[in-house]
C-alpha cells in the first residue's frame, strides 16, 4: 500500500482571491509535478482531495496525468481536520492512494503514520511538493519530490 500525500500548489493571497485559486506559479509547479507523477506511471485506486478551491484544482491537475480509479472530495481533509479516524479509514481500505491537501492536516497525518504521534514532525512539505509513504510492516517513506527539482 502506498500513499502519496501532496501539499496543494501555491494559491493566490486572500486579499487577491478570497477562495485562494492556484497561482499561475501554482499551476505550473502542479502542471510539472503531475507530469513527473505520469513518467514514474503512477496508478492509485484514489484521489482524494479537500473541498478548498486551491486543493480541488491541484487534484484536477494530478488527475489528467496518471491512472486512478476514483477522484473523491474530502470534508474531513481541511487544515486543521483531525486525522486519527481519518488514517484508520486509509488503512483499512489497503488502496494505493493520492491525498490532496493542506497543512497542517499532512503534517499530522504523516507523522501519525511515521511516528504513531501527530507532534513529530518529519517532513518538510513544500506546495505541489509529494511524498510517497508505503506500508508493509510499517510505514516508511518511500521517496520525496519537490518541484524545484524538476
């Protein structure tokens, strides 16, 4: 089981755009990540993402370059949504999965599964930026992109 957990693009401020679209650098940058997301061919069974605008619209990116089953909005994915149920939900399902979202949820999340504690936090995570998780006795990361790599 794998999951790619992935910090939104960067958005627009509020003062510009109160629902926080993605920027037009927000756009390139998750325009790139999907790209490298189709060279590695990832497939997942699903996406899922927030209901935040910025979080819809990465998902949407990712979604037109690689193979999922299922694009799901999340009302349980905002930023400060708690995440102990939410791993439960991910696990008992064992699914390749993309998660789309928002800090600090991702930070939760990850640590959770790395740690078993919501307070440690490992990973740095960067917009449009994926970490790859994977479980077979434990959670591990598998691999880390940020976009100013590509």
């Amino acid at each position: 089981m794998r999951i790619y957990l992935i910090q939104h693009g960067m958005s627009l401020p509020e003062a510009e755009d109160p629902e926080k679209s993605l920027s037009l650098e927000g756009k390139k940058q998750t325009q790139n990540t999907a790209e490298f997301l189709k060279s590695k061919k990832i497939k997942v069974d699903f996406i899922w993402h927030s209901p935040k605008k910025r979080a819809v619209q990465t998902a949407q990116i990712i979604s037109e370059k690689i193979s999922y089953l299922e694009i799901q909005e999340r009302s349980d994915m905002n930023p400060l949504d708690p995440v102990d149920k939410f791993t439960e939900e991910m696990e008992s399902l064992n699914r390749d999965i993309v998660l789309v979202g928002h800090l600090p949820f991702l930070q939760k999340l990850s640590s959770l599964l790395l740690s078993g504690s919501e307070e440690n936090d490992y990973l740095s995570f960067k917009n449009s930026g994926v970490f790859c998780l994977e479980y077979t006795d434990k959670w591990r990361v598998a691999w880390a992109m940020i976009p100013d790599l590509l």
